[in-house]
C-alpha cells in the first residue's frame, strides 16, 4: 500500500456506481489512482450488504487503477438511515462484525481498501464514529489495505448542522490514512435572489 501511495505525485479518486457505462468508465481510468465503488450497505449487528461492482473493480484491475468498497448507512432498502449509523457506532461488537466483514470482502474481491462514507452522523457520535475509522485503519494496515474517509466541506471546527457536527476533522484526519472532502455539499445551497442572470 505504502508503495502505491508514494510512487504517486497526485492521488485521484473517482466514485461511480455498478450502473455506469463502460465508455465512460473507460475513459476515466487513465486519469484515476483509486476508483471507488458506490456503494455497499450494512445492516445494525454488522453485516454488509453487498454490491454487484464487478462491472467496476474488473476494469479497473485491467487498467493498474486500484478499487475502493464505498461503505454508507444504507439500509437493505438502499436508503441512507443515520438511526442505521448509530445503532452501529452504539454496538462494539456489531462494529467488529462490520470490520471483519469489510476486511473478507476486499480480500475476496481483490480490492484495495475501504472509503467511509458516513454522513448525518448525530453529533452524540462524532467520537464513536472516529473510533471506528481509527480501529479500522489499524486492522487494515496491518493486512496491507487502505482506510480512507469522506467528509463535510467545514469552515470551522464548530460549524453548526447535521451534515458537519458529527465529523471530527483532526479526529479523523488521524484516524484514516486519506481524506476525501466532499466540496460538492457546498453546491446544494440555492442562492437567496435571482436577478436576471446574476445570483447573490
């Protein structure tokens, strides 16, 4: 991993799901460092639900560019469900379940690592979500795997609302080994007035 990480001299990581079309996803691996696969689930005591992302990871081998397992709080609906997060983040031993899983997973499917993804995390939660990325990180370093996390854009470390209160930057930016900051929140805010062409 170490050696992948240093050879570069910019880390590039795309997302995509299992849906995306071969030409385009053709075109992206050139570009790409890591491509990360969006995205598996995982039920309260730890168990992953799984995704189809051959159509990903397979490409993607062929082309050097390794393969992330993107993990959310989906549920077995495939809805994003913060009460499915802190039912986790509550359970110590539903976390190790989830752990082992993820680490089955990406040894059986030949995969690089894993990118968190957790948003909407109660702020009650913050330190138990860390925890989980940093006891991550350590069992997957030590198999030779890379931990990564994706954030809320923050302005500052007491920014108020949902999306930004429950993610810890310097927690986090100890606990994983990359940071992925997901600017692209910053592009749901509707302007306050529209005048003709200008928005202020």
């Amino acid at each position: 991993m170490a050696e992948k990480l240093q050879q570069e001299t910019i880390l590039v990581n795309g997302y995509a799901y299992p849906s995306i079309s071969p030409e385009t996803l053709e075109a992206w691996l050139p570009d790409l460092t890591f491509v990360s696969t969006f995205s598996y689930g995982f039920t309260e005591d730890g168990q992953l639900i799984d995704l189809q992302d051959e159509t990903i990871t397979e490409p993607a081998r062929a082309a050097g560019v390794e393969a992330l397992m993107v993990l959310t709080p989906l549920d077995s609906q495939g809805v994003f469900n913060n009460q499915l997060a802190k039912a986790l983040l509550e359970n110590p031993e539903a976390q190790e379940q989830l752990i082992e899983n993820i680490l089955a997973n990406i040894r059986e499917k030949n995969m690089f690592g894993v990118d968190f993804d957790f948003e909407y995390v109660f702020e009650e939660n913050r330190d138990q979500y860390t925890e989980l990325v940093r006891e991550t990180r350590e069992r997957l370093n030590e198999a030779g795997y890379l931990v990564t996390v994706a954030l809320a854009p923050k302005t500052s470390a007491d920014q108020q609302g949902l999306l930004y209160q429950g993610h810890d930057y310097r927690g986090m930016g100890q606990a994983a080994n990359l940071v992925l900051l997901m600017t692209y929140e910053w592009g749901y805010t509707l302007p306050q007035q529209c005048s003709k062409s200008v928005c202020f």
